[in-house]
C-alpha cells in the first residue's frame, strides 16, 4: 500500500497560509441574503449572514467588509455607520452597501453616510463577489476604480 500526497509517510506537508476575505452580509431579507452569502462564497469569500443591527454591532470587528442591503427599506445606512464609527467598532472594516436601482435618494444618502461602495442590487447580484474582493484587497486612501458607483474617499 502506498501513501498519498507528498513525503513521507505520516507527514504532512506544511500548510500554506491562505488569507481569506471575511465579509459581514447585513440582509434583513433571507432570501436575498442567501443569494448574496452564495455568491460570496462562490468567489471564495468567507461571509456570515445578520438580520439585525444588533448582531452586526456584536459581529462587524469579524470582517474585512461589511455589506449592507439598503434595497429592503428597512435599514437606515447613514444612521448604521454613525453608530459604528461613534462605538469603534467599525476600525478598518470596508463597507458596500446596494439599494433598488429607482430609490437615487438611498443612493445619494448612502454616498453622503460615508460608504466606500454604494451599488444597485442587481450589480451587487452580478459581481458581488468581485466587488467585495476588491474592496477588501484596496488599502485605505488608494485610488483604485471600482466602477462608476464606487465613492473615493481618500481625499476626505
């Protein structure tokens, strides 16, 4: 009988470090939310799924970036990122947040709030895990394109 893999019996090669994108999906809508969490696991991003403000809080510190689903009406992103940022537990975490394509006002309030992508949903569906990647791959300031949606903070 022989031995799989590489070296000699009984031992193991050395793992490679792999980094891996952690990504908080903030989705009141499970179904949807399970179309993002499949998407971004697809892409080989780690994701974990919250249905409430609450677990974010207790969550968001996990993750490299933090998407919010602002498409269901339900979340105020402005309001979200204002106390994050207020109780630090936001820090160096990215943030993308998608709206219904016909809401421009959640669009332009979500710019305004400070987000570092703003997409419509169905970009978000289209290339969410690219979108998240890219996000989590940028370092702070750089100037990067995203595409047409992305905000560029790193002059403010």
């Amino acid at each position: 009988m022989g031995t799989t893999g590489v070296g000699a019996p009984g031992v193991q090669p050395a793992a490679r470090a792999v980094a891996v994108v952690r990504a908080l999906a903030f989705v009141p809508d499970l179904l949807f939310g399970s179309k993002v969490v499949a998407l971004l696991e697809a892409a080989g991003i780690g994701v974990t799924l919250c249905t409430g403000e609450e677990e974010v809080r207790e969550r968001v510190r996990e993750a490299d970036v933090l998407v919010v689903d602002l498409a269901s009406g339900t979340i105020d992103g402005g309001a979200l990122l204002e106390a994050l940022r207020a109780g630090g537990e936001l820090g160096g975490v990215r943030t993308l947040a998608f709206y219904s394509h016909v809401e421009t006002e959640t669009r332009a309030a979500a710019q305004r709030a400070g987000f570092d992508m703003v997409v419509p949903r169905s970009r978000m569906a289209r290339e969410g895990g690219a979108l998240v990647a890219a996000l989590a791959d940028r370092d702070e300031g750089s100037r990067d394109t995203l595409g047409e949606d992305h905000v560029d903070r790193s002059g403010v």
